[in-house]
DNA sequence: GTTGCTTCTACAGTCGCTGTAGATTGTATC
DNA sequence: GATACAATCTACAGCGACTGTAGAAGCAAC
C-alpha cells in the first residue's frame, strides 16, 4: 500500500499530535523506528498511523507513558484474556478520582479563604492570615499530599 | 532570641518541609540565605520559620511557586489594599475548577470504556477498541488539553 | 576512637514534552 | 536556473518543583 505512505508532517497533522513529539516518542522506543527515504527523512505506513492514534487517545485519557507501553505490548498477545488490560484502566480511573477529592478539598479550602477576605489592606488581609496560620495546615492532617493543579 | 535558633533539619521537622526542598527554596530565592555557623552550617530563626511555613501552606493549597513570590512580595507592602491577594487567590480557585471539569470528563470515559468490557480475550476486549476508536477521541474535540492525573 | 547521624556542595534525574540552533532537502514561483 | 520559503534533520537545553546521589566534612554519644 504505498499510497498510504506519510511524512512526519502528514502523520503529525493526521494525529494530531506534533512532530517533536513523534521523534520523542520513537526516541523513548513507544513508536518503532520508521522507514526512511534516501534523503534520510522518516516515512510511516499505516500501522504507525494507527499506533500513534492508539496513543493519543491514550493520553488524551490520561494515562502515563508506562501504562501505554504496557496495553500496547498487550495489544501482541491477542490470545491472552483482558483482566489485564481492565486492570491498568480501573487503577487509572482510582488515581483520577483521588485526584478529584483532592482538588475538591482544595477547591472548598479556597472558597472559604476568599470568603473571609472583606476588602481592607493588606495588613489585616484575611487570605494573608489564612496562609500563615498554622490551625487550617494542610500538611499535618495528611502526609504527602500531591498538590499540583497546572500539569505538563 | 537565640533559643529560636533551628538547623536545617529541625526546621524541617517543624515545617514538614523537606530538608532538600529547603535548600531548593533558598536557590531559587524562595528563601533568603540564612547565617551559617563557623562551620558553614545553615542557622534559621523564627521569620525564616514563619515564612516557611507560610510557603508549605500555600503549596498545599496548590499556589504555583512564582505566584507565592507574589504574595510574599505583597506581604511586605502592608499598606496597600489585598484585592491584587485576592485576584490570586481567585484566579488559583478558577484554575482548580477548570482542572476538576478536565478529570471529571476523563472519568465519565474511562466507567464508559470500564462498562464496556465483558471479560475475555484481548483481541475482542472493548477497552482497547475504545482506545484505537477514532470516533471516540478527546483530541479532535478541544485542541490542547491538559491531561496529566499524577502530578510531581 | 569509632560508630552513626546530620549537614555540606554540586550535579544528574524525574515526566512528558517543547523549544532552539544550524544544517539540509524539497517544492513553488519567477 | 535562481531564489525564496517550508519541511525536515540532529542534538541538546529548558520547563516546574522538586528528589536523589556521591563524596566529604562535622558533630554527639558511647
């Protein structure tokens, strides 16, 4: 089928995902090295097209880099029963649901800091007071809480 | 008060900052460079205590390192009135909602793709048609979106 | 004196990309 | 054929907010 054939570009524009992004991925071994021309320029089938899809549906989804490279290698053993599969997808959705309860913890610790705050100087700023006051500190009711909001 | 005087690794302990994080902090001058002792080792009174523990705070709450610079920036400017504060502070609120909306769409996907699968082969598992499905694909609905469940 | 803890500096590694520099190749227009 | 511009190439640095490592030195207790 050579009329399938794609440069990085058309792969990139066809995915949606972007050309750096590609070299990165075959750089980390998640997508094969691919066929080049003379010139030295990649060129992809339609395996690699759907392969690439399979990972940006994937991420998209937000699972990590590891756990695709884990369901692709189980996507070669057909015969092989889907536990494990449904296994690294209902760990996934866990993790985003302690990520939701998380950030709604933090969602209502800052509403009700804003609420306090009356306008005024800064001096008396509720919002300040709140943050250096030691009775509403997160960090002693729980460990290691994972606090990012702003991922990538 | 020099009975307030801490190591490194008490004010660790007292902040539940780690002792790595601290000096991290200081590089990036989050913290200013405290006294050492004669033989060059870290000495904090209570400001440096206080601060540290108003930094821990405002991580918890998820307050991204520059804006925590801003509002320590604003800290010392007492006088003037809190509403640039309580833009940050609502601005961050925003932001963990918008995050919040993200994950609970992925979640709402991933029980669909969960209440999929049936069991048995790979092959015919739901959960990866529905990860190479085109048509159920995230990317080509909203442009960049930001994805990643576990931060840090 | 010796064990074992803390601290020191300096730097590399984490994750998943993104951006840059400088060179080459390919395509379209004059 | 010349020229302009886009696409591609490699290699490497940078992002954010830390974390971990190596190797050396200091310090306290037995």
């Amino acid at each position: 089928m050579e009329r399938d054939l794609k440069s990085i570009g058309a792969l990139s524009k066809a995915t949606n995902v972007k050309v750096t992004t590609i070299r990165y991925y075959e750089s980390i071994g998640l997508l094969a090295e691919p066929e080049r021309t003379e010139s030295g320029r990649r060129v992809y089938g339609k395996e690699t097209f759907e392969r690439l899809r399979f990972i940006r549906h994937a991420r998209d989804l937000g699972f990590e880099i590891d756990a695709i490279r884990e369901l692709i290698e189980l996507q070669s053993s057909e015969e092989q029963d889907c536990s494990h599969v449904d296994g690294i997808a209902r760990r996934h959705l866990t993790g985003v649901r302690n990520r939701i309860e998380q950030l709604r913890s933090l969602e209502n610790e800052l509403e009700r800091m804003l609420d306090q705050c009356r306008g005024g100087k800064i001096e008396q700023c509720a919002i300040m007071e709140s943050l250096a006051d030691h009775e509403h500190c997160i960090s002693d009711q729980h460990e290691q809480l994972d606090i990012r909001v702003q991922p990538r």
